[in-house]
C-alpha cells in the first residue's frame, strides 16, 4: 500500500485525510502543528460533513517530517506563504521518484515549468511566489503535480475539520501530459470517493479558480463583509465584476483563456453564493497571514508582463498588502 503523507493537515488537508484513510487506499500521515496536532494524537482526525463525523487514526501524526519515512505520495496542502521554507523537508521525505502534489490556491510556484519552448509564460518571474528558489533548485520542479481546489472547509476545533460544500479536485502535471503518476493520484482519489478529474491544460484551470478568489476573498477581507453580503453593496458588487473581467482578460493574454463556458452571473447571483466568509476573512480574524501574492501579487506580474491594464486590481493589492501588515504585526 502507497505510504502518503499531508503535510498541513489543516482545512483542505484534514479532509483529504480522514478520506484516504477511512476508506483503506493507503497509509497515511499528517504533518501538523500545535494544537491542531496535538488535538490529533490525542483523539485522531475528524471530517465532519453533512452532520456525519468520521474520525481516523493518521499511521503518524507529527510536526517534524524527518520522524516520517520517505513516501510514495506528498500532498502538500500549506497556504502558499510556507511553501518556500517547507522544500528541504519535502526534498528529504520522497522516496525516490515519488510525486508531490500541490493542492493550493493561487499562481503555483511551477507555473513556468513544463511549457514549450519560447512560451511567454515561461518566462515570467515568480519572484514573489519563490523569492530565493528553495522550490525550484531545493525540491525542483520535476517532482510538482499541480492541483485546483474547490472544497470549503474549515477548522472548527482543533482536531476538527468541517466541510461546508461539495469538494472537487483538478491535478494535473505542469507540462499537460497524462503521465503515470498523475493517473496514479487521480485514482487515488477516487478510489477514496473523492472527486477528482486529471487535467491537460491546468493553468486555465488555475485562472478559472482566481477568478473566484480573487473577486470574493480581498473584498471579503478588506470589509469584514461575508460573500454574499459584500455582493448587497452596488459599489462593492461592481468592484467584485471588475476583478473578474480583469482575470480573464490576463488568462486570455497569456494563453490560458477561462471564459468559454464560465458563468459570470452566477458569480453575482447572491442566491448562489453562499453567505460564509472567505478564507482571507478566515485569515484575518485568526491573525494569520494572507496568500496575498499567490492570489493578486503574481497575478498582477503576469498583467503587467503581457500590458494587460489591471485598474482594479492595481487598486485592491496595495490596500491588502497593508492589511496584511497588520495583521502579521499584531496576530
């Protein structure tokens, strides 16, 4: 049985966990923190979801990968602003070969791997995502499969994660291709129940994401307003449809077009969004910093590389950037 780890087995992470693990497709570890962790050794990890709770007993839960041995499967579910100090842990943990997933919101730190040659995108900069290039020289980039999220989750206790929606998951391998190992992670998690489809072209898939995140989490953040709430207010809702245009204007320009099939209105329907706060609002209330360069920061370098005009969002980074200050400063 394929030994695999989660390391951050927080909201997204603790629910792929307790799937794995309670339906017997491998043997999983955790990699958590504090009291989360010890919340977990003590009592196990619980997914609650529509009013079931279903707790397990990780095969080893820690906050030191080196306790671990090395893994056929690291899903990495940390925010994005942990991932450049976290590369010598995941270097040491895979087995050789092995894969490591990452299931994170935002411009992912491989974005220009695995493109043709002379792709535009491949020359970006990812300064801001990989500042001194711990991923790419540490762990490289050859080991990364990437992954979308659409799974609402939160930590309600420590030891505790709570689903409030339908999980879905896209992985795919950064140069597109069908390859052995995304197939084995894909089946996976659908061996776990878990619904989960392998993708050719991810990155329009990353821009069909932030254009979700990006309209409804700084907002959120910024006004303390749920997302639902924030779509009652015209002047915030009309900020809300510029941040989208702008999305997709970016992904257009750098070849990864999103708006064939994407449904702008419903992003605006308050019956069809729920009235929750946002991860970023979830971040600010706890003091924890915002994946505010994975989310807009690295977004506006792809603008501003392609003369996409960004009006909205040149507006909306600066205001985070200071929240996010002060919260890190005080939380």
């Amino acid at each position: 049985m394929k030994r695999v780890t989660i390391y951050g087995a927080g909201a997204v992470g603790g629910n792929v966990a307790v799937r794995l693990a309670s339906a017997g497709v491998a043997e999983v570890s955790v990699v958590a923190r504090g009291a989360h962790l010890a919340a977990i050794r003590e009592r196990g990890l619980t997914l609650v979801q529509n009013d079931q709770r279903t707790t397990i007993r990780p095969m080893a839960a820690t906050d030191d990968p080196a306790d671990l041995p090395p893994q056929d499967l690291i899903i990495v579910t940390l925010k994005a602003t942990s991932l450049p100090e976290a590369a010598p842990a995941l270097a040491a943990l895979r087995a050789p070969g092995a894969p490591v997933l990452f299931l994170i919101n935002g411009i992912p730190w491989w974005w220009s791997h695995g493109l043709p040659a002379g792709h535009p995108a491949s020359l970006v900069p990812m300064d801001l995502i990989d500042p001194d290039r711990a991923l790419r020289d540490g762990l490289g980039a050859d080991a990364a499969l990437g992954g979308v999220i659409y799974s609402p989750n939160e930590v309600t206790a420590p030891g505790e994660i709570t689903n409030r929606g339908h999980s879905r998951f896209l992985l795919g391998e950064p140069d597109g291709s069908l390859s052995p190992r995304l197939s084995a992670a894909v089946d996976l998690f659908a061996g776990a129940g878990i619904e989960v489809a392998a993708r050719t072209d991810l990155r329009r898939d990353v821009f069909g994401k932030l254009v979700l995140n990006v309209s409804v989490n700084p907002l959120c953040a910024l006004t303390g307003l749920t997302a639902r709430q924030r779509l009652l207010e015209p002047g915030i809702r009309d900020l809300s449809r510029a941040l989208i245009d702008e999305v997709i204007a970016v992904s257009h320009a750098s070849g990864f077009p999103v708006a064939d099939g994407l449904d702008v209105e419903a992003l605006l329907d308050t019956a069809k969004v729920p009235d929750a706060g946002s991860s970023m609002l979830q971040d600010v209330l706890a003091g924890r910093p915002m994946e505010v360069d994975a989310l807009l920061g690295q977004l506006q370098v792809l603008a501003r590389d392609r003369q996409v005009a960004t009006p909205a969002l040149d507006g909306v980074l600066p205001l985070l950037q200071g929240l996010n200050r002060r919260v890190t400063r005080t939380g």
